[in-house]
C-alpha cells in the first residue's frame, strides 16, 4: 500500500547516485576543476587544490582513474614522472561542473576567512559535446 503523498515521489535513478556519489565525493570536484586546465603533475594538482593531503589527492585521482574520468600518463624521462589530464568522459562533466559554480554562486556563501578566488572559477567552458558537433547551449546562454 503506498503511503499518502508518497506517489508524488520519484525514484532516483541508480547511474545519476552513482554520478553524484563520484563527482561530490571529498575533493573529486575540485580535483576534476583543477585538470580542466590541461595535463598536470601531481605536485601541481595538489598546489591548485589549498588543503588537500598527498594522501587524499592520490586517493581521488586513482578513483577518478577507475571511474574513467581521468587518465594517468607516465612520461619516460630521467627522471620518470607522471601526469594526469581528463578522458572525454572527464571533459564532458564540464558544464555539469559549471552548473554547480554557478548554483554555488548564487546560494552558498564565502566560508569565513576565504577569498572567492574568480582564477578559480574561469568562464563556462565550452561543452565537449559541441566538439562533435552537438549544438547544445552553454550554461551561460542559458541563463
């Protein structure tokens, strides 16, 4: 028997909680954020990101990897290092990413003592999808 009020309910969908649980997971946000630059080193990566502990940020970008999101490339050099950079997959979050800059723009406040950085949070990228031709809009030109 269905409770009164509770057929107004939908269900969540199991690929969007999967995606949400990915995506806002401690640091994968700001993770993701940072590598839209391009392909970074670890030191890099954990400059870019204030608090994060070379624990946290090898713990995230091996999930991230995992999940498709983001690929790890070994540059044969002496000395060997290692660089990380977004897979298509990681690239077309980017509006999604863009929306919660912006949603966070307009509903949460600056924590006390920090600065809103605009480095931070550049112009809306241009969605991945448009790179094959998809003429879907910004989040901008929606706004």
């Amino acid at each position: 028997m269905v409770e009164p009020g509770m057929s107004d309910v939908h269900p969540v969908c199991v690929r969007f909680h999967a995606a949400i649980e990915l995506i806002g997971a401690k640091w994968s946000g700001a993770v993701l954020q940072a590598l839209f630059t391009g392909s970074h080193r670890f030191a890099d990566i954990r400059a870019a990101i204030p608090g994060v502990s070379d624990m946290m940020l090898t713990r995230r970008l091996r999930e991230l990897e995992d999940a498709g999101l983001v690929e790890r490339q070994v540059i044969p050099a002496s000395p060997v290092h290692v660089e990380y950079q977004l897979t298509q997959m990681g690239r077309e979050a980017g509006p999604v990413l863009d929306a919660v800059i912006s949603w966070s723009h307009r509903w949460i406040p600056v924590p006390a003592g920090a600065t809103d950085d605009t480095a931070s949070h550049p112009g809306v990228r241009e969605p991945a999808s448009q790179s094959r031709g998809n003429s879907r809009p910004s989040t901008q030109e929606i706004q």
